[in-house]
C-alpha cells in the first residue's frame, strides 16, 4: 500500500481539538424536566446522523451516550469495530480520544487548585524553575535565534488555556517546527506505518521530566497571557501535576478520576486482553478508509514515552460518559464527591487571560477553560472539546445535558463530524421542544 496520498493532509490537523457547536438557548434550565417527564429522551436526529456515516461506510462505527444530569445514558451504536468485521461496536468499545485527553488533564489541575497545592494564577516557575527566564521569538513562526525576553511568567492559567506561548509542533511552521522534533517535544502516537510526513516528525522523548525539560529549552511562539495557540501545554500540565501532587502523572489520574468513576477501561496503554475492544484507525486517503492503526499492531499496546496529558488517553463511550457526569454533577458520581464545586465550575467557565480572542482559531467565537471550549452568549454553559480521531463530548452545565459521540478515523477534518454530531443534537432538542 502507498501512502502518498496522505501527503496532501495538513499535519495541523493531527491533535486538532474539534468544534464545538452549542445548541443556543435551547440549551436552558427548563428543558430536562419536561424532556423527563416524557419519559426516554428520542434521540432520532443523533440516530440519522449516525446512520449516514456506518450505513455508507465512511466509518467502521460510531457510538454516542447522551444523558441528563446523573440519569442513565442512551447509547446509540452502529457498526463494528472493523470495516467488515463481526464484532459489533458498542458503549465498551475502546477509541483512541486524542485531545479529548485534554479536559481530563484540565480537571486534573483543577483538583489541585482545589486542594491548595496549586494556583489558577501561579508561575509556572514555582513547580518547574527551568521556565523563570523564558524567551520569546520576536515573530510567530520565524527565526529561533531573534528572541525577546517574556514580558511575564507563564501561569497555571495559561497552560490550561493554551495561552501560555508554547508550540505544537504539528500545529507551527519553519525553524521552531524543527526544534521541537528533535528535542522530542512532540505530541502523541498514531501508528507505527511510515506515516511521519503526515502524523509529525521525531521521537517523543522518554520521560515526563525529560520532556519538561527540553521543552523549557525552546523559545515560546508568543509573549505568555497574549495568545491563544494551540500547543503541548496540556501534556506539560501533565508534569506540573505529577510534581504538585507528589505522584506520577497517570497514577495521579488512576487514583483522583479513574477509580472513584468507574473508569475502567481508560487507558494510556491498552493492555492485552482488552486488545479485542480496541477499533481499528482509520485515515481518509481519497475517500477511502486505509488501517493505520490496526489493534494487532497498535502503537497503543505499547509503553508511551511518557503519559501524554494532551493526546495520549484510550477509552469506552461508556467511561467517557462517566467523566462528563461527574462535570455535570459539579463534582459528584452517583452520589459520591469526586471534585470540588467550585473547581469544576471554575473549570468549565472562561479562563481566558483578558484581551486574549480565540477569533481565527480552532477555538473561534467561544472562550476557553481548563482543558476545554467554552461557549459564550446563547452558547453559555457548554464546555466540551473533540479529538484528532473523529471524537467529540460536551455537557451544558446548566441543564446537565450530556454527549459524547466516538468513531475512529484520521483526519478529523475529513468529515464534518465535530459540528455535525451537535448539530445532530440540536436537532432533536428542537424537536423535543416543540420548535422543530
């Protein structure tokens, strides 16, 4: 198989968070009850929209939970977990959720700004002193040699923001692109296929610390509070916690998230005997789905470098959904505290530094919270974020909806899942409202 064709895929899209798109004033404090009160929430334009994608084989499968505050999910599934296949998809299968990582990571910090061992606004420098004299480069994506001081430190806020000024380097251009490749600081794994061209070039470095570190030693893209740029600093926050709490990242997240919800299959490597669960990833190569990350070879049965905070995480439809009900429980499980209130309502509101736009981005017309998008205006209340691989989850804190949709394929950009799905959903709040 050739995989020339790959050629023509912007490697910005790789870890691409998706879009969310809110559902308005829909999205208001009356609608559950009356839904409820109807009994089982029909979810037919979800139904649809799934349809359209598994029955015409642009995808192997799609699973989608939606709920209201802590009642039971509804799962709609199609497919199966290969392209021919026999072993249907469904709420345990396991997807490969790239940047929904990020809003774990996020609540992460938030757990421990809760808990006093970190600050929304504190430096960077505290916990990690190789980040007090940074450099900046003079122009966005230009030369690493013509660099400025940083005007100010990088804060808590600013990793969780993406605002602090570091890079990506599937997201930058020229020298900088560069130096991040070769002092390891790349994002993420996506198959062990010939592929760099397209997925990023370079090795991640071994080790959560030795990542930090040679990261500390490249410039920042931009003055730190000034921009948004999507980049590494969610995998960074990674280290930031692991040091903060006194305990290795992913045990950090095992012991705070994964255990108390029930997360059980959530994974930064899959181990063998869950291998059965995994899908198959797939990239769009001329509207023809090409494995790229089949489960009998998958890079994610392997040991990862190191625990990526910002792409790196593995799970089920049905853990995800678990991870979205505590958020729209503010912090409780089934009836058990996970997280403070007020970090989980500080977390999913807008921590943008002041003066910071997200126009032009991936971010465009929303703010931004810990790990994730916030809507604004007649989108106010939704947080969520999407993930390289076609995923996408967001909850409405106000009305404790909940949805999170999987499938599995590459580019995100290929298809218009990441507006599509709450599209889809928007639809049948319309319906359900009577204003369909």
């Amino acid at each position: 198989m050739a995989y020339r064709e790959f050629d023509n895929v912007s490697r910005r899209a790789l870890l691409r968070g998706g879009a969310l798109a809110g559902a308005g004033a829909l999205l208001s404090g009356w609608l559950p009850a009356r839904v409820l009160a109807q009994g089982a929430t029909p979810w037919s334009g979800v139904s649809q929209f799934i349809d359209s994608y598994v029955d015409t084989r642009r995808v192997a499968s799609m699973v989608a939970t939606l709920g209201w505050g802590q009642q039971p999910a509804t799962t709609i599934a199609r497919g199966t977990l290969t392209l021919g296949g026999t072993r249907a998809a469904g709420p345990e299968t396991l997807y490969r959720i790239y940047s929904m990582t990020k809003p774990i990571t996020g609540m992460a910090a938030m757990a421990l700004i809760d808990d006093g061992r970190l600050a929304l606004d504190q430096p960077l420098y505290d916990i990690l002193p190789a980040y007090r004299d940074m450099m900046v480069q003079r122009t966005y994506d230009g030369s690493i040699t013509d660099l400025v001081p940083a005007e100010r430190p990088i804060t808590i806020r600013h990793l969780l923001t993406h605002t602090a000024g570091l890079g990506y380097s599937v997201v930058q251009r020229g020298p900088i692109a560069r130096a991040y490749e070769q002092a390891g600081a790349v994002p993420g794994q996506v198959t062990k296929l010939p592929l760099a061209a397209v997925f990023g070039r370079g090795q991640p470095v071994r080790g959560l610390a030795n990542f930090a570190d040679n990261l500390a030693r490249l410039p920042l893209v931009a003055q730190p509070g000034t921009r948004w740029s999507y980049s590494v600093s969610l995998d960074l926050l990674g280290r930031v916690i692991e040091v903060a709490s006194g305990k290795a990242f992913d045990a950090f997240l095992k012991e705070r998230f994964f255990d108390p919800l029930e997360m059980n299959s959530t994974y930064f490597r899959v181990p063998q005997r869950d291998l059965p669960r995994l899908t198959t990833n797939y990239g769009v190569v001329a509207g023809t789905l090409v494995p790229i990350d089949p489960p009998e070879m998958s890079i994610f049965a392997d040991e990862p470098a190191f625990p990526f905070g910002g792409a790196g995480l593995v799970s089920t439809p049905a853990d995800y959904d678990k991870f979205l009900q505590m958020l729209v429980g503010h912090g409780v499980y089934r009836g058990r505290r996970i997280m403070g209130e007020q970090a989980v309502r500080l977390g999913t509101s807008n921590l943008l530094p002041e003066g910071v736009s997200t126009e032009n981005t991936y971010a465009a017309g929303s703010g931004f919270g810990a790990g994730g998008r916030v809507g604004l205006g007649e989108q106010a209340g939704t947080f969520g974020w999407g993930g390289a691989a076609g995923t996408v989850a967001f909850v409405n804190m106000g009305n404790g909806l909940r949805a999170n949709l999987m499938t599995q394929y590459m580019p995100a950009e290929a298809y218009a899942v990441h507006t599509g799905f709450p599209a889809a959903v928007l639809k049948d709040l319309l319906a359900m409202s009577g204003r369909a």
